[in-house]
C-alpha cells in the first residue's frame, strides 16, 4: 500500500515521506500524490473521521468552516516557508501559490485563519480524457435539436478540472412524525352511464405517528453562493448539483499540492447562512426513510399533519469536491451551460442549447398530425355511438402530442429536473424507532388513488425551487423539483440571504 504524505508541524510543509521534498504532483488516475524528485507515489493523509454519533451535540465546526471575516485584506505577502522569499497572493482568486524562487507550493491554511482553506480534499480520480469522452457522450446524443452555433464551437477537450467548495455535514437528529395513513382494501370500477364508469376505492385509516433518531453522513451542499443560486431561468448550476453524491468518505486532509493543475473556487458562505437549509434537507431525509419503510403497508400514502425534527448536534466541514466542467455561454440569451462530470464516481450531467426554431416547427409537425388523427378517431367514434365500449374521448389525446414532444425534448436538452437526490443517496442510520398505528375508520367509495393531502415524498429542502415557475408547482413537486404547498413561499433562504435574516432576528 502507498504511504502517506508526511506533514512537517515546524513549517506547515507537505512532504515526500520518500526524500523530503515538499515538489509534488497530484495523478488524476490513482489520486496520488507523486514526488517530481525521487518519483514515489504517496497517498495524502486520511482525513481522521470517525462518523456521525449518537452522542454528538450541539454544533461543531471545523478549523476550515469558520465563519470567513468579511473585511479581511485579499491582497496578501506571505514569506516562502522554503527558502524565504516573499510572495504576493491574490487571495480572491486562489487558496494556493507557488514560489517563484524555489517552486515551492503553499498555501493559505496558516497565514489567513478566516474560513476560506478547507479542511478536507478529495483527490480527482477520473482522467481528462475519460472526462471527455463522457462529455462528447452525452452531447452527441442531443445534436438534432442542438443550437447550431454550439454544434459549431462545441470542443469537448476545453474541459477544465475545478475543484468546488462544499460542506460536508454530520448531523444527529431526533424526528417525531404524527398523521394518518391509509391501507388499500378493495379497488372496483362501477358503470355509471352508458358509456362510462368510475374506479372506487376501500381503505382502512390509521392515525400513524412514528418516533426515531436519525443519524445523517455526510451531507454535502454547495458552500459557493454562486452554485447555490439554481434559479433556472438565469443559469444551468443545477446540472453540477445533480452529479453529487462524492465519495466523501475518501477525503484526504487539506493538503495544496493536491491543486496543481486544476482551477478551484473560493467558498463564500457561513455555517450560519446554510444552517436552515441542512435542517430542511434532514426533515426531508426522516420524511423519506418513513415512506420506504410504510410504503408496503400503507399503499395509498401518508398525509402528516405533525412533523418536529430537532438537531441535537452536527458537525460542519469545509471540503474541496473534484469536477471536470465544460462551460459555453449562449450568446442570443446570455445563459452559461454546463456538462459536468464527477471526478471520482464518473456521472455525468449537463445542458446543451437548444434550437427552439427547430423544436417549435418538429412540434407542430407533430401537433398538426396529433389533431388530424384524433379528430379522425372522434368522428369514427361519434359514427358508431351505440357501441358500449365506444372510447371516443381517447380522440382528444391527438391535442396533445406536439406539446408533450416540446416538453420531453426541452427536458433532454436542458435537464431542468435534475437534481441532487439527497433523500435517497445521504448515507442514514435509523434507530430508536417506535410506531404506533390505530384504526380508526374504514373508508368507502373513495375516487383518489392515493389518499388525500398525501405529503409523504415531498420535498422541502430543494434548493432549484425556481423550477416552479418555470413549469408550475405541481409538476415541479411531480418531478421532485419543487416545494409543497403549504411550504414558505419560494424558497428558504439560503447563504448570505439567510445568515442576514438570522442576525437580524437574534441579533447576532
């Protein structure tokens, strides 16, 4: 097994365990370190993380997740560790230099204690070239509806390797959930004229309520304000959400060297300002899991009238998460899509304009043929009226297809659904779990599917809450992109937006 980089405590150095010199390269395919001296492989030093803890309380943050002071200079000279020379460091556009005397690379954990240094990397594992080849994947599947000046300059080996700032959160929870599920009995149809009929359902209702801890791994949001904002209609950042989730399990102390060759972005967002949102996203985790673990009783749904989730303690860590990301901003719009892909799992997602001359005229080629062939249907059907089973409002599905054709190839192209998938890919521990379940009526007749109020998928903590606007909210909740109803309007504030509305109400 490869060793460990060995970190000098006198300097702040990152050494070669082999010959001491402190010139390394990152490898993209290992993510190893390797010395440009003796040419050993090492591995970076395993980041001491032993989990999410029952007993853990109250909020801890790590040394790189402090809050970042805001009036702190950006322009920076800072004496090489090395051999002493002096270095000029934009700190607004790096967290990592390189001397210009000794080519030694350092960085900012020791001279800027403001935040802005994470506390953990993950090394890149996916090559460049494997990068673009998923990239031109993904495109060559999107080319007839692709915008024709994008087709023209697209050039997958413009792909760049990014290092994202996130957080990577441990949280230990307690969730109370109180409400009433229903059982399916019996589903029969009934004829209720002469050519139609109506599917009615038996159930059984229960008060339900359900109590459990919750011990959440590894939660992991954008901690760049810049990524945060997933507003779809300005810009593409939900397509870098959706790649998640990271092996973050794998993280490595922060170490700079594992930066050379690759461009990384400054974290510009507090604890404070992503506090209500990791909360959020932890009611929808409980929410979730319950819904797995009743679904196969409780076929028709949940609808909860109480929900209390309480953090009783959580653990923040700043991490530097890898991407390769190909960018192209659309000049008759302004938008700036992306194609990314994760560099350690491979999953790829992205954006690609769209020929809407094109897509609007296939569209009402389409609709034009859909109309003429349903208004065919319902005359044959209105002909022959006296048949019983005689379906003719099936006609009226031909106004249909060049809409649903529109929205199906949009949807392809732009990817506005995606999304991190936290509910399910979070890695969760349930324990402690008490049920109580009561019948207390059996429901005849009923003409919903599901039950009524049913709120035991929905999701609250979605950050591309814009999508409802875009699409409206029920399709928004459909695809899992939107909030519930009776959710805060829009959306919970998020970064600065949110770390103001604190210090305004308590003050701090």
């Amino acid at each position: 097994m490869a060793e460990a980089a060995v970190k000098n405590n006198d300097n702040g150095l990152n050494r070669c365990p082999h010959c001491g010199a402190t010139e390394v390269v990152p490898i993209a395919k290992t993510g190893l370190l390797k010395c440009k001296y003796c040419r050993a492989e090492f591995e970076g030093v395993k980041t001491n993380k032993a989990g999410v803890s029952k007993d853990m309380k109250d909020r801890n943050v790590a040394a790189g997740a402090v809050d970042i002071i805001p009036d702190e200079s950006v322009i920076m000279t800072f004496k090489c560790p090395a051999c002493g020379a002096e270095v000029v460091i934009n700190a607004q556009e790096s967290v990592s230099a390189r001397c210009h005397w000794c080519r030694h690379n350092f960085a900012l954990n020791e001279k800027m204690p403001n935040g802005a240094v994470p506390d953990m990397v993950l090394p890149f594992k996916l090559e460049k070239g494997d990068a673009e080849s998923r990239i031109k994947a993904f495109v060559d599947k999107r080319q007839f509806f692709a915008h024709p000046q994008f087709k023209k300059e697209f050039k997958a080996e413009n792909v760049m390797g990014v290092f994202l700032p996130y957080m990577v959160v441990d949280v230990n929870a307690h969730s109370n959930l109180k409400g009433i599920a229903e059982h399916k009995v019996r589903q029969y149809t009934v004829r209720t004229g002469e050519h139609s009929s109506t599917t009615y359902y038996d159930a059984d209702a229960y008060n339900v309520e359900r109590d459990f801890d919750i011990l959440v791994d590894d939660l992991t949001i954008e901690a760049s304000s810049d990524k945060l904002n997933q507003n779809i209609k300005t810009n593409t950042n939900n397509v870098i959400n959706a790649i998640m989730p990271f092996d973050t399990e794998n993280c490595v102390d922060w170490n700079p060297n594992f930066l050379i060759g690759y461009a990384s972005e400054r974290r510009d967002t507090n604890v404070g300002g992503l506090d209500a949102q990791i909360k959020l996203q932890v009611e929808d985790i409980s929410r979730y899991k319950m819904y797995q673990d009743m679904k196969s009783f409780y076929d028709r749904g949940e609808a909860w009238s109480s929900e209390v989730t309480e953090i009783k303690g959580s653990s923040w860590k700043a991490a530097y998460l890898p991407v390769w990301l190909y960018s192209y901003r659309q000049e008759d719009n302004g938008l700036l899509h992306y194609v990314a892909v994760n560099a350690r799992t491979g999953e790829t997602m992205g954006s690609v304009p769209i020929n809407k001359s094109r897509l609007v005229v296939v569209s009402t080629i389409i609709e034009i043929i859909g109309i003429i062939l349903g208004l065919m249907w319902i005359k044959m059907c209105l002909s022959n009226f006296d048949d019983d089973d005689n379906p003719f409002w099936l006609g009226l599905l031909g106004f249909t297809p060049g809409f649903l054709f529109y929205w199906i190839k949009t949807t392809k192209y732009r990817n506005m659904d995606k999304r991190h998938t936290y509910e399910k890919e979070t890695r969760t521990e349930i324990q402690n779990l008490t049920k109580k379940d009561t019948l207390f009526e059996q429901r005849k007749r009923l003409r919903n599917s599901r039950i009524q109020g049913e709120n035991g998928t929905r999701m609250t903590g979605v950050i591309a809450t814009n999508n409802e606007k875009m699409m409206g909210e029920k399709m928004a909740n459909f695809l899992g992109i939107g909030r519930s109803a009776d959710s805060p309007v829009n959306s919970t504030p998020v970064g600065a937006k949110a770390e103001q509305e604190v210090k305004d109400k308590y003050g701090k």
